[in-house]
C-alpha cells in the first residue's frame, strides 16, 4: 500500500443519492371549480370560495419543513392561468379582456377549465425513472398528458418545458415526450409509478398502476379509469427499463368508483416498504410477489390495512394513503401526513399502530395543514414529484430551485405581494386577475432561473 493512500477507516463515505421531492408551488388562481370526476373532495367543494395565497402559504411551509429535516426539497412553478392561447385554439377572440368576457358570458365552464391551478400537483406531472434503472443511467422523464381531464390536460407543454429548464444537462437527464393524449393510452405521471429498492440509489423495481387495460379487464361503472395500462408500458420502454424490474398491476375498479382516482390515494411505496389498502390492487398477492421475487439486497416489509381497520371511505376522506413516506438521513421512515388523518380517529389509530410497530421502518409521522389543497383531492403526496438523484445528478440541477430557509422566506414574501386571499368563479373573468398573474410569474422565473417558460414571455 503506498503511503498516499488514506487508510481504510478515514476513508470518506462514498456520497450517496438521494430521493428529491419537488413540490408543485400553487398558482394565484387556485380555485374550486368541481372539475375531476370521480374526486370526491372536488366534487364536494365545488363553488367554494378558495384562498390561493394561503394555499401557496401551506404549500410552501410543508417545503420548508422537509427541507429542515435534512431531505432534497426542490420547488416547481405553476403554470400561466387562465391559459389564453388554449382559449383561442377553442375560437374565441381579440384582446385578453375580450376573450375573458367572451368566455364567461357563453362557456363559463370552459373559463374554469383554463383557470385551474391543478398543476400544484406535480405527482402528476410526469413520470421519472432514476439512472439506476434505466439502460443509459440517465435520470428519465415522461410528462403525464393528463388526457381524460381538459383542465388538467392542458399541463403537459408547459410541464416539458419546466423540467427541461431544471434538469438540463443531457449527460445526465433524458426527456420524453408526453405520449399521445387517447382514450387508450391516458397516463397520469407518478401517481400512479412506485419504485421499490434496497437503497435510493441502487437498482430498484418499478411498479405501474392502471385502472383501465383490455376490453375483458373489469372497468369501474361510475368513474372513468384515467391510468391505462399501454400508457405505462409505453413510459418502462421509453425509460428503457428492465422489463424483469417492471410490474403493471391492475387497481380495483369499486376503489376507483369509491373516489380512489389514482393508485397514491390508496397506497404508497417507499424503499423496501409498501404500504396499502386491502382494496388497492386486483391481484395484491402477485404484486407482494413479484416485490419479493425481484427485490434485490433487502426483503421487502408490507403494511396492509383491511377494511376492518379502516374503510375505503376512511382512506378516501383522510389520504392516509396519500401521506409522504420519506427515508430520514438516519435511514428511519417518516409519513408526512394531512391534518385530516389527525381529524378521523381510525385513522389516527392506524397511523399510531404502523409508528409503534418495530417491525416496519416507519418511526415518525408528521401532520401538515394543507386544507387549501386538499379540499379539491390533493394530499401530500399530490403535492410532490420525487426525483432521484445521484451526487453528479443533483450537482446538475438548476441550483435556484433548491428549497432552503432563503428561498421559502423569499417565494413567501412573493406569494404575500402578488396572491389574493379569496377567489370565486366571477372572479376568473377579471383581466386584472391575468395581469397580476402574469406579472407574479413573470418575476417568479427570474428567482428560479426558469428563463422565458410561459407562452406570455415568448
Ligand atoms: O386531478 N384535482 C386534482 C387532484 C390531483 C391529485 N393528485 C394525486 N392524487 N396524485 C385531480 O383530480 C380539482 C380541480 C377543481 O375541481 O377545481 C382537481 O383537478
């Protein structure tokens, strides 16, 4: 051994990955409009007044907090609402405060459409495959096309555009486009993808959720199946996925018709650990089965809840299952968790059985208040895309969107100066509601180095 070499035990720790969560940051005109079929909260508070700067604000307090508990916490932007360019594709026209006038006065349902802020919820923003699965090593993203919603349907462009504006070295980041927006190949990004491994940054196992495959598949009677199966087999070839390391698993369709409109309302993986309802999946036993087969360097720890417990009603009012679930730096689980599954005792009483339980990794939950949210069917786990990175990936990223204590002070004074505190559906035709979007986005590009990313900047 020559002397420059440092003995084995001063050796430095080789730098791990790490599981980046990047929170869709809410846009000033979130709004209840009663826009998802077959999301009950949605339904529920249709026509509500919303707040939108305190939406942002309990957004922004969630990063805040991950961010202190020592995890990659990054921010991505809202889009530019109401979205004019769609609204004169659809024909209406002239000045932007004729078309809002045009378009309140004889299709208010439309206004509504191109003013949701639904890209906070950035779990459906794409889907991401981290260079430990994927044949080039590069870290891959899809854009969902969000195709059975058209308020959620106009998201993909815009999200393309962000995420290549954030991760944009090549070497390291691949990125798709969003696959064709059908009947049949309906992808709703992450929600619906959850990986298993030992480690973040080892090799792992990608499971896919449909609601909706082949003619002869059983299919929910009330509420439309917004995943297809040929969507996520379409997004494992792109990702350039081991097909061994896939597994494409069927959600049931009662839990859809009972409100469980992606498979991160009923379930949720993180690590070697699964955790879900009895009612997630058609076929549980092969998808344990598969996750035992195929999981390589630890055995994996399943953690079912049966209808006894707690019901898919529960499930659906609370998101218990919608709860973050993130590997500590210690290497302890923690479920970050809505207030509402505090409100409901049952399922406050499971959350207190799973921490208790020294079985599983899970040693810690956190409550966070994000009602604003969550009264239009987005829980925690909406709220976050996660991306995995390894230490030349994450050195790649666009540096300003990293959430630190600066950066949450400084969006929070932003959302303060340019948010209004009540929004109703009239308000959605008000011009200057466009322009004080418009001028907060504008500004929000430049303290996120995002250059020109909205149609209004071109
Ligand atoms: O697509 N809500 C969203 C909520 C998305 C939640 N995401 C995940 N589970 N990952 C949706 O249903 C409601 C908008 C309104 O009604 O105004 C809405 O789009």
């Amino acid at each position: 051994m020559s002397a420059m070499t440092p003995p084995e035990s001063s050796a430095p720790a080789k730098p791990r990955a790490v599981e980046a969560n990047f929170d869709g940051l809410v846009g000033p005109t979130h709004n209840y409009a009663g826009l998802a079929q077959g999301n009950v909260a949605s339904a529920k508070n249709a026509e509500a007044p919303s707040n939108p700067r305190e939406a942002a604000l309990q957004g922004l307090r969630k990063m805040r907090a991950l961010a202190a508990m020592g995890l990659a916490q990054g921010v991505l932007p809202p889009q530019e609402r109401p979205h004019i360019p769609t609204l004169k594709r659809l024909g209406f026209s002239g000045r932007d405060a004729d078309v809002l006038k045009q378009v309140h006065r004889d299709a208010p349902g439309l206004l509504a459409a191109m003013s949701s802020a639904s890209s906070m919820w950035t779990a459906n923003a794409a889907t991401v495959s981290p260079g430990a699965d994927t044949a080039d090593g590069r870290v891959h993203f899809t854009p969902a096309n969000l195709a059975t919603h058209l308020h959620r349907s106009i998201e993909p462009v815009v999200t393309g555009r962000a995420l290549a504006a954030i991760f944009r070295d090549e070497k390291c980041f691949a990125h798709h486009a969003a696959l064709p927006a059908t009947p049949q190949m309906g992808d709703e990004g992450a929600a619906n993808h959850t990986r298993f491994c030992a480690e973040h940054g080892e090799p792992g196992l990608e499971l896919f959720v449909y609601g909706a495959a082949g003619e002869k598949d059983p299919k929910p009677a009330l509420h439309p199946a917004r995943q297809n199966r040929a969507a996520g087999e379409a997004v494992a070839r792109l990702h350039r996925l081991d097909p061994d390391y896939v597994h494409h698993a069927q959600q049931k369709p009662d839990a859809i018709d009972a409100g469980v409109f992606h498979n991160d309302v009923i379930a949720v993986g993180n690590g070697h650990v699964l955790l879900h309802h009895a009612q997630a999946f058609v076929d549980t036993k092969a998808v344990r089965d598969w996750i035992k087969r195929r999981l390589r360097g630890r055995d994996p720890v399943f953690i079912e809840i049966d209808d006894r417990e707690l019901s898919v009603a529960d499930a659906v009012g609370s998101y218990l299952f919608n709860s973050q679930l993130l590997t500590m730096p210690d290497g302890t689980m923690t479920l970050v968790c809505a207030h509402e599954c505090q409100d409901n005792e049952r399922v406050w009483n499971a959350i207190r059985r799973i921490v208790d339980d020294r079985e599983n990794p899970i040693a810690e939950a956190r409550v966070f208040d994000l009602r604003q949210s969550m009264r239009n069917g987005g829980g925690p786990a909406c709220l976050r895309l996660r991306v995995v990175l390894d230490p030349a990936q994450r050195a790649a990223v666009n540096p300003k969107v990293w959430i630190d204590d600066a950066l949450a002070s400084r969006l929070e004074a932003w959302v303060n100066q340019h948010y209004r505190d009540r929004l109703v559906l009239a308000d959605l035709a008000d011009p200057q509601l466009l322009d004080e979007s418009r001028s907060a986005l504008d500004q929000l590009t430049q303290i996120l180095g995002l250059g020109s990313l909205y149609d209004f900047q071109r």
